[in-house]
C-alpha cells in the first residue's frame, strides 16, 4: 500500500543526517544528488498493480531502481565485504584470461554495478601494457570525435605544443604560428588574423581574447533566448501599445492530489507541477516584424536586401547579404544583431571555397602503356566508355558486345552504335584497375567511367569537394580532379600565342642551316662498309615505303649513290605506331668520337630545390632539326628494298648525334640553362617558386624556340603543374618519386627463364637504386646470375627478386637536396657489402650501396667502415 509521501528535509542539518551523515552532521559521500522522492516501501508494487512511482527530478526506470537500491543497501553488512575487480595486464595466458572474465562476471553481478560503470571499473584495474593500450584508444577516439577546429583554445594549445614537441619540427617561429593558426576555430581564426603573430605564444594570447569574446556574447544570447523574465521591453508592432509581461511565479508543488479507483490509489499526473528549467526546449520563432510564429525576422518574406559590400569591392564575397534589417525597425532588434550578420558573412567566404567545384565534371588524367589519357567520371552514365582511337593507338582487344545499343550525346553530329567493347587496364597514381569499356567514336573525352565503374568499386562521390573515395584490397583511395585554375588559362593563353611553335606537323621543308652542323669524320684507312638491306614481311615493306616517301616529301632525305650503306629497319613507338631506324653500327665502328658533356641526371635535379611549379616541353623530331654538314652526306647512306638513299638531316642512331644536338640546346638555351631550366637532349623542364615568374619564363623558352624554328610535340608537353614525369622520375615540390608506371612493369615482372631476363630485370631495377636502401646486398644473388656458367635460379634467387619488388612498391620520396643546409651521411658497412644514407633534415635525399669483391670482405670491420666513408663521400 501506498502509505506515506515525504520530502526531503529543508533543515540542513537533518538532511546531512538522513543522506547519510553522523552525529556531527560530516555528510557520507552520496554519489547520487538527494532530490524530493516519492517511494513505496510495499514488498512488491507489481503486487497492487501500481505503476512505479517516479522521483519528481524527472529520474525513471534503471536510473532510480539503481538509486534506491543503493540507499537500501548502504546499511547492509553483505555489501560491507571487500570484494574488488582482479588487475589484467598482458601477462596473463589464455587459461588467465578466461578466468579474469569470470571473476568479473560475478563481480558485477554480485555487486550489482549498473552497465554504464562497468567500462570505467574494469579500465582502473588494468595495468601495463594493457593500461598503455587503453589510454591510446581513449586518445585515438577523442580525436576522431575532436577534430582541429572543435576544441577549447587551452586544451588545442596543450596539444598543439605536446605533438610539435613530441615529432621534433624544426620550423621557425613564424611557420609553428601559421601551423598554430590552422587548426584554430574558423571563428577565432578569422578574428586574428588582422594582427601581425609572430610566434605561438601571441597567436595564443589573442585567440583565448577573441574565445572570451565569443563566449559572452554567446551567454548574452542564450540568456535573451531562454530567459523567461527579462526586464527589457518586448519588441511590438508601431501603433500597439506595450502589454506589461506577468511576473512568474514558482511552482506549488505541494497541489499533488490523490485517486482512489476499486481501492486502489493512484497518483494524479494530469497537472503536473510546472518548474523553471532552464534548459527547456525555447519556444517556436517569432518574427518581430509580423508577430507571427514559424520563422525568425531574418527569414521575414518581405525583407529588404541590405549591401554589406561597398560598390567598389565587388570581389569580396557575394554581393547582397539578406540580415533581415531594416532602417526603421531597428528599434525592435536585440543588440548584437550585427554580430550575427558577421557570422553570417564569415559563413559566405568559407562555402565559397568549395563552390568552385559545383558546376564542374570530374576530369582527371589515366596512365595507360607509359601514355596520359583525359578520364571523366559521370556518375549518371549509364556505361563505361572509351574512344576507338583509343583503342586503336593502345592495341586493345576489341571483342563482341553482348547487348548492342545506341547512344547519341558522345558525338557531336549523330547518334552512335556500340556493337564492341574491350578490357581497359588503366592507373591513376596508385590505384590500378581493369574494366570492361564499350567501343564508341567519341569526342567527349578519351574514356569515361559511368555507373558499372562506381559500383564495382563502391566509390562514393563527395560532391563539395568533387572527389571519389572507396577502398580496395584494404587500401583507401581518394581520386582527386584534375586542377581548373587560372594557371590553365594562362597556360591556354600562351599556347594561343605561339601556336607556331606547336604545330600539329612539321612544316615539309628543309630546316635551314645552323652554326652548329653533324660532322662524320672517319678514321684514316678505314675501309667503308657495304651491307645488304634486311628481309621483311611484306606488311613491313609497307610501311618502310611509307616513310621513305613521306622523309622525300619533307626533304630530309634524296636518293644516293654512296659507295658505303647500312641496312633500315623499323621499330615499334609505345603508342604502337613503327619508326624508320637505321642499323648505323658499321658506321659507328669507323668514325672518330667527340666528348661533348652529357649533362649527369643527379646534377639537373638537385637544381630543383625549392621549386613548387614545374612545366615540360618535349621537341618535335629533335634531331631532324640539325642539318647534315655538306660533303658528309654520303656517309649516312642506308638502304632498304626500294633503293638507296642518303640524309640531309641528322639522323638517330650515329656516334655523335647526342653530343652535337646538346651542343644545339645549350647554344639555343644558355641564357636561361642554370635559372629556370634544365635541359637533357630533347626534354626542357621549367622550374620556379612562383607562378607569375614562371608565365614568364615560359614566355621567353617559346620565343627563343621560335627564333630558331625548333618546334615543340604538344601531345608530349605539360604546362604549370605541381608534379610531373622528367626521364623516369616523378619531380614535385615534395621531392623526387618512382614511376608509377616502370615500378608496376617491375611487380608484374615474371619469375627470369634465363639469364636475358635476368639482364633486363636487373638494369630496370637498378635505374631505381637510389630509392632503396642496402640495394647492392639486396641484389647480390641475382647478380651472380650474370656471371659466366650455368643459369640457375633458386629460393635465394626467388627471395630477393621479391624483396626488390617489395622495396620498389614502397620507395620513400627523396627530398631535393638544398645546398644551402646542413647534410647528414649515415654509413654502415656488413660483411657482403656497403651502403650510406645522405639526408638533410631527417629526410633521406638520396641511397648508397655497393657489393664487396671477395678481397673486401676478407677487411676488418674498421677497415669496412672506413672504407664505406670514403666511397659515400666520393659519390
């Protein structure tokens, strides 16, 4: 029966006393606050069919079954027992472990400890590594829920300086600032970043002001919105007269009255009393400006625009902001409304990052066969799609659709069968895939992924910033579009203006003749060479033909009649065309040599330092832009089925041919080689720290290019990029990368057969030496496959062919070396071989290694390392 309803006491002394407390009134802790309860000290409420009776603090169900039994069991002697959770650290076997989980099973159950405490019991009783394990989750979760920007400017400082100390940056004081500056609130960054931080400390002191700030204003705010007795006047309508607001009064909490139904006796909840809460939901908006609810005076339908931008700063965000004042009503307003409209404005710049890419498809570009394809992802195509000449230029596959169909929107005239599709293997960085395409002639694009793409893939698309994520083989991959700024138009823009110098063929005349000519001097008494043309298929003879015809027209070769001749042949481009080549090894046998300087690839790329915008112009038919000195024609005779002919132009394939075409591009380039350029044969890469400059470095390499009439390909060019492919190295700001391209050729490179494949492996491999660590060691069996003897091939052959494709698949990013800063050498030296790393800021610039000879290793280990110092130095 319910037979009492009692409150808590107001004399303080007697509450201490009832909450717990002795005679001295020293409360005992009570984790719980003591609030008005109502209680039924019945053996069983289900017994009279009564509901629970609820504590009036609005606690209900476990919460205060919980707190109940906890009042009722503070005197109890069965709960006076020291019983505790048993500690768990990693030394405990599974047989321990399975016991430990029992333990506080019952510990639990015995204790009656409710759900959400158990967590943080266990956690205190874990010791050791497991400690160690559980305080790194806790970090790890706090800061995928926290990120920068979302927390407190003292608890972000304290981070900020544990995490720069902890990785030991070695940055000045202006860059920890600006770094500081980063992960502040959007808010409070914006806020100082009109004053001049020079250091952390300062950006510190003007955050925490700029948080106060915010902080007041907030609780201005917050008080004017849920206060229910402000003493300022109401905002009203003109022409109204104010009604006075009626004082409230606190609740009467003692008008609960009881219901008596067949005996029973129930509690009456329809009028519950009303308390102050100041944390109750606020009431609906109502709009200042008509009175009614449902909408904020900001949001009033009939508003009147408010510029907040001054006419002559029309790039400044968007041009109207809507604040909902207007001059005559501002009287009705809070203060600090202005503020709000700041808010508002600050909102606009941060959006305006990301609308950028609201209108834009996704483009990127796709390495296929060493070649650059322009891709777009369409997520509303309903196929994947790939050009014919595509197709044609990559020697795909085609095979038979399953399910022909046409489609009309890909081409600019007409709609299009598709009756054919092939596999399209492709890459785009470090994602590789293979996909069925269907066959089109396009003019869209060269490939375009729709649907089928993005299901197999499960890539979602994040439309703000037009990315593409999903995950593959346990690798998440972000595709990222291809950038459309203003360095695109400039770059448009400069390409308009010297079309000239790319042309899509080459004019058919004969270039004129240069101070620097190709001379073929032959050694005294050597006798001439006379060789017979190769045997091809008819298909070959062809095609021969073809270009033999097309070089008459052009007039870089004329018919001979040369007592010396050397054989033609073709070989086959990437792009699976054929190019005319002349087997001029006879030739090369009797003609004197000239050492003109090849510039070393280690000396072009540690000019790069400091660069963080790159552009590449490849020549068109470089070498044929050099003429023949006159009177040596008749030495680069060749012949072929058809007839005997002879060149004007410098052909490929003789002794001097790449000394005299360097000697071309430095006289053509020197104004400008050492600065901003660096040249090899017919790769001229253009480099600088800023865009402006770079424009016009650009502008004054085509001038020169057009001076001398040599002619760029433009299907090999690239223009303003961050990063790009200079002779088998990926150059960016951030260093120097493997191809991408080379290193999947390397992994998907078969198990050698013989010692050729061997060879081959081996020379790709060490292309990419300077990338791996211990390289020589690494390799050392399969370098004793090249020796004399038998090929064989076995588990330590296999191992380190492995090992090298594994170190290949995760080469670090070299750092381009600054000469301006200190360097590191770090040597080691074992018993097989020596190797050195030379780093400068505790990034590796370049790897050393070298295999011993049998004599070396016989050294003593101080003769080992002192050895590895002097080589690491002399390299």
């Amino acid at each position: 029966m319910l037979r009492r309803v009692e409150d808590v006491p107001r004399n303080r002394n007697n509450a201490l006393h009832q909450a717990g407390g002795d005679d001295n009134g020293r409360p005992i802790i009570d984790p719980i606050p003591r609030n008005p309860i109502i209680y039924d000290d019945s053996d069983d409420e289900l017994e009279f069919g009564i509901a629970p009776v609820i504590p009036s603090d609005g606690r209900t169900g476990r919460n205060w079954r919980n707190h109940v039994n906890f009042n009722q069991r503070r005197n109890d002697d069965e709960f006076k027992l020291k019983v505790d959770i048993p500690t768990f650290s990693e030394d405990l076997d599974i047989k321990g472990l399975l016991d430990w989980i029992t333990e506080v099973d019952r510990f639990f159950e015995y204790m009656e400890i409710p759900e959400e405490r158990r967590v943080k019991l266990v956690a205190f009783r874990l010791k050791g590594g497991a400690s160690v394990w559980w305080e790194r989750m806790r970090e790890t979760r706090i800061r995928e829920g926290r990120g920068p920007g979302t927390r407190s400017v003292n608890e972000y400082t304290s981070n900020f300086l544990r995490l720069a100390k902890r990785n030991q940056l070695s940055e000045s004081d202006n860059q920890q600032a600006a770094r500081y500056l980063s992960g502040l609130k959007p808010a409070i960054r914006d806020k100082i970043r009109v004053h001049m931080v020079m250091s952390v400390q300062e950006a510190r002191n003007l955050a925490l002001k700029a948080e106060l700030m915010f902080q007041e204003r907030t609780r201005a705010d917050n008080y004017r919105r849920y206060s229910g007795n402000d003493n300022r006047p109401l905002a009203v309508d003109k022409g109204k007269p104010t009604q006075g607001v009626q004082p409230s009064h606190p609740p009467n909490v003692a008008n609960t009255s009881k219901a008596t139904t067949g005996g029973k006796t129930r509690v009456n909840t329809l009028n519950p009393p009303k308390t102050i809460n100041p944390y109750a939901k606020p009431a609906p908006f109502k709009c200042f400006k008509c009175n009614e609810v449902g909408h904020r005076s900001s949001d009033y339908p009939r508003r009147k625009a408010v510029n907040m931008v001054k006419k002559d700063e029309e790039e400044v965000g968007d041009d109207e902001v809507y604040c909902g004042l207007d001059g005559e009503d501002e009287e009705g307003t809070y203060e600090h409304e202005e503020y709000m409209c700041v808010v508002r404005k600050l909102m606009l710049f941060q959006r305006s990052k990301d609308d950028t890419q609201r209108h834009r498809l996704f483009r990127t570009r796709c390495t296929v066969q060493g070649q650059l394809f322009e891709l777009i992802i369409d997520n509303s195509s309903q196929e994947n799609i790939i050009g014919r000449n595509v197709v044609k230029k990559l020697q795909l596959i085609p095979e038979k659709h399953p399910n022909p169909y046409t489609i009309g929107w890909i081409k600019e005239v007409g709609s299009v069968r598709v009756e054919e599709r092939c596999k399209f293997p492709f890459s785009i960085g470090m994602y590789i895939d293979e996909v069925y395409c269907d066959i089109v002639d396009m003019d869209a694009c060269h490939i375009l992924l729709g649907r089928p793409w993005q299901f197999d893939a499960d890539a979602k698309h994040l439309g703000r910033k037009n990315t593409y994520q999903f995950d593959k083989e346990g690798v998440r991959y972000t595709l990222l579009p291809m950038a459309e700024k203003n360095q695109t138009k400039a770059s448009k823009g400069l390409l308009d203006e010297f079309h000239d110098v790319v042309p899509d063929e080459l004019p058919n005349e004969l270039p004129s003749m240069r101070d620097i000519q190709h001379h073929i001097d032959f050694v005294p008494g050597a006798s001439l060479p006379n060789l017979p043309h190769y045997r091809m298929s008819p298909k070959e003879n062809e095609i021969l033909r073809e270009k033999v015809e097309e070089l008459l027209k052009k007039g870089h070769i004329q018919v001979s009649m040369s007592p010396c001749a050397v054989p033609a042949l073709l070989t086959p481009k990437k792009d699976g065309s054929w190019r005319m080549c002349v087997d001029s090894r006879a030739i090369n046998k009797i003609t004197i040599g000239y050492k003109f300087p090849i510039p070393r690839l280690d000396d072009m790329l540690d000019q790069l330092d400091g660069a963080v915008v790159f552009s590449k112009i490849d020549l068109r038919s470089g070498y044929h832009h050099i003429r023949i000195r006159p009177g040596d024609e008749w030495k680069t005779a060749f012949k072929t089925r058809d007839g005997l002919f002879e060149w004007l132009v410098m052909p490929f394939g003789l002794t001097n041919a790449p000394s005299t075409f360097m000697g071309l591009m430095n006289q053509v380039l020197r104004p400008f080689i050492g600065k901003f350029i660096v040249v090899y044969f017919d790769d001229i890469l253009i480099y600088r720290k800023s865009v402006d400059e770079h424009i016009g470095h650009i502008r004054g390499v085509l001038i020169a290019l057009r001076e001398n009439k040599l002619y760029a390909n433009l299907k090999k060019c690239t223009f303003m990029s961050d990063s790009l492919l200079f002779l088998g190295f990926v150059v960016s700001k951030d260093g120097i990368k493997v191809d991408k391209e080379k290193v999947r050729a390397i992994r998907e490179w078969p198990t050698p057969m013989n010692v050729t494949d061997v060879r081959r492996f081996h020379g790709l491999a060490t292309f990419y030496r300077r990338f791996i660590k211990h390289f020589s060691s690494i390799i050392a069996p399969i370098t004793e496959c090249l020796k004399k003897g038998k090929f064989q091939w076995g588990e330590e052959h296999e191992q380190s062919f492995a090992l090298i494709k594994e170190k290949l698949c995760t080469a670090p990013i070299l750092a381009l070396p600054s000469f301006d800063k200190l360097f590191e050498v770090e040597c080691d030296a074992s018993g097989e071989g020596i190797g050195a790393v030379l780093s400068q800021e505790k990034r590796p610039v370049a790897f050393f290694s070298e295999k011993l000879c049998e004599a070396r290793k016989k050294w003593s280990t101080y003769d080992k390392e002192f050895y590895v110092v002097v080589r690491a130095l002399k390299t």
